[in-house]
C-alpha cells in the first residue's frame, strides 16, 4: 500500500504476538484477540501522504463500498467480550468492509 510506511509490518507482528499470546495464555482461559480495521478517519491517518486517496480507493475496493468508523471497531471488540465468542481466541478480524479480502 502506497505511503503506509511501517504499519504493514507492525499489523503483521501483532498478529503473531496475538498467536503467540493466544497458545501461551489459554490454559488460564484467557482469550486473546486483535482487531484489524480498514482505513480510518482519525487525525492520526489525515498525515499520511494521499490519504483521502487510499480512502476513496478503499471505499471502491471493498465489498460493502463504504469506509469503516470507529464504532465498527468498538462494536467488534464489544462483541469479542461476550458469551458469543467465548469459543474464539488468537484470531484477527478485519473491520474492513471486506477490503482485507480483495487481491
């Protein structure tokens, strides 16, 4: 991805930090989880070169055709809480709108 810099590596290494911690917490059934969103429009993002473009190409690109917001995200880590997903741990799920999907 144009201009993301350092944040395809520092995704890729929490995402096996989120494994690892997964393998060595869960006979204390301790449920590790992360949580992986699309672009955001956050003040932190607007700095990055050709933002409002990887946002537009975003929304092209994903299945659902429209960007993410934070209460996706919050949702998502809400319902990782429940009794719903007490079965899951050491996964990443993509708050994306399906761009995650897309070659």
């Amino acid at each position: 991805v144009p201009n993301y810099n350092l944040m395809g590596p520092v995704k890729a290494a929490l995402e096996s930090a989120v494994r690892y911690l997964a393998y060595e917490l869960g006979e204390k059934h301790i449920r590790v989880h992360a949580v992986s969103p699309g672009p955001l429009k956050t003040r932190a993002a607007s700095g990055l070169k050709d933002f409002d473009v990887l946002l537009s190409e975003a929304i092209e690109r994903a299945p659902i055709g429209e960007l993410v917001d934070i209460d996706d995200v919050g949702l998502t880590a809400a319902y990782l809480t429940t009794p719903f997903a007490r079965r899951l741990t050491g996964t990443t799920t993509y708050v994306d709108g399906g761009l995650s999907i897309m070659a």
